[in-house]
C-alpha cells in the first residue's frame, strides 16, 4: 500500500452557518484540508497519514477521533501532556475569508521536536505534504529538524510537495518569512504557490517569477496557482501553461488552495500530466468554494 503523510496544525474551527449568531464547531487546518480530500479523491490502495502533536484533553482527542472516523491514520500523531490544540474562527465577507486564531501555545509547534519520531513517520513514504503555516509555527530548530528528515526521507525515494501558503501574522517578520520559504524551496520536489500572496510578498510580476524564483531556490517543480487565471508551470515535470480557468462567484473560499492541491495530487499520483492534473484541482476547488466552511462532502460528490 503505497503511503501519503501530511504535516502540520489541525485545529478546533468555528465557522458561520446561514443562521446568524450560530457556529459550526468543525477541525481544519491547511495540511489537514488537503489530506482530507486526498482521502476522498484516492483509492484504498493508498494510505493518508496525518502528522502533528496535540494534546491529551477532550478537544484534541475529538480531533484523533474525527480523523480516525474519516479514514485517515493517526498512529504518528504526538501527543504533548502540557499543551493542546488550536482554535480558529472563520468571518465572511461577500465570500472571501478572514480568520481569528487561538494558537500561540498549541500542541502542533512541538510536531517536529522529535527527530526519531519523524523519522520514523517518513519512513517507506512514497509522498509528503506541508506548507509555509506548518514552518511558521516550528522553532528556527524545529525547522532544521523536520528539513532534514525530508532530505532523509526524499534521497529514499520520498516525493516532498511544498505550499508556500504565506501567512505573514504566524511569522516573526515578512523578511524572515521569505527567506524561510525560499530555503524550504530547496527541498522540495514540486513547490505550489498562489500566485496573489507571492505578488504581494515576494513582488512578483506574474506567475513566470514565482516560477523562475523557486526554481532558482532549487524546487524540482512549480505550480502556480492563480485564483481562476492564467496558470503556468515549469520544472521538471515539463513546462506549459493554461488560459483563466472557469471563475465562479464564492460563498466561502476557505480551503480553495488546500482542495486545489489535493485535486491535483490526486490525478497526478493516479497518472495525468501536469495540464490533466490542474484541471482536477480546479475543478475541485470550484465545487469546495460554493459551500461554507473547509471540508465539503458534497463538493466530492459532485465531481462524481
């Protein structure tokens, strides 16, 4: 059975529902989101791990037991006897997104302060997954840690994909959230930025930049996304481009880049190219950003 890790923070999410004043309580998180879909978009035949660290109380626990009950393995999740796990609570605005976070002391920072453990995680692992908010919350050692074992884990036949997905609130300051991504380019074999936060960030002219800087940074190959327009990617899967991709108006584009992501992964590990596997992710994303909140069954159901 060949094995798909994710890492990173899940959370306790709180997200608006059609009534006013009432919120869902629901568990989500960037790398979560993505590996949630991959379990739904991927045969049995691949497993879908989840690594973090939580805590021992009843909320981190409603969150092992969540992901065991949806499929997804648990067994190299750390749990931490002093800290627990994160909140968050999404705010609507004519379908786009802001966010509250509850997350200075979460379990998840400590996910990588053991080295045997992730090891041990990324052993035998045909493919894993983080993002720039998994780096964000780590310690500048942490970082080192779990860079490492990727490098382990990748010279043994691991494929390491990277979503820079910069969030500039979770990070010292802007400088050295750029400097770190651009490091962590380096290990990655395909890197899968939003082409709008490296504009605002990194002052990238179109999407062309964004792969040029990170191939330079020493990613194997770039996917950039571009929230409905034009897409390019260049690396060493090929080179090509599509023109903007059928736009829809949002109810809430939480997790449009986390189910694009898995929407491609998915079609890509199953055997399309790279124009194949953009068109899944999108039209996943598609169907995720015309409902509330991160994880929508229905929008699975209707690729069916």
């Amino acid at each position: 059975m060949a094995r798909i890790i994710s890492i990173g923070e899940a959370m306790v999410e709180l997200s608006a529902t059609e009534q006013p004043d009432l919120w869902r309580l629901g568990v989500a998180g960037d790398t979560l989101n993505t590996a949630w879909y991959l379990r739904r978009l991927m045969s049995r035949n691949w497993q879908i791990d989840y690594l973090t660290r939580v805590g021992t109380g009843e909320f981190s626990q409603k969150m092992v037991d969540f992901l065991t009950a949806e499929g997804i393995g648990t067994d190299h999740i750390l749990r931490d006897p002093e800290r627990e796990i994160g909140l968050y609570a999404i705010s609507l605005k004519d379908g786009e997104r802001s966010f509250s976070y509850w997350r200075s002391a979460s379990a998840a920072r400590k996910l990588a302060d053991d080295a045997g453990a992730l090891d041990a995680a990324l052993q035998d692992c045909k493919l894993a997954y983080l993002s720039g908010i998994t780096l964000a919350i780590l310690s500048p050692e942490a970082r080192e840690t779990l860079m490492a074992a990727l490098d382990t884990a990748r010279a043994a036949g691991t494929t390491v994909v990277f979503d820079p997905n910069l969030r500039p609130r979770l990070w010292d300051d802007q400088a050295t959230m750029c400097r770190v991504i651009e490091e962590a380019a380096a290990h990655a074999d395909l890197m899968m930025p939003s082409y709008d936060d490296e504009a605002v960030h990194f002052g990238d002219t179109d999407a062309q930049a964004t792969i040029a800087r990170y191939l330079k940074a020493g990613a194997g190959h770039v996917v950039v996304k571009n929230g409905g327009g034009p897409m390019a990617f260049d690396g060493a899967l090929g080179k090509g481009d599509l023109p903007d991709l059928r736009p829809e108006t949002p109810v809430d584009t939480t997790s449009a880049g986390d189910s694009f992501n898995a929407g491609y992964l998915a079609a890509w590990l199953m055997g399309a190219d790279c124009h194949a596997a953009i068109m899944a992710g999108h039209a996943l994303s598609r169907q995720v950003i015309m409902h509330r909140g991160a994880l929508v069954p229905a929008a699975i159901h209707a690729l069916d």
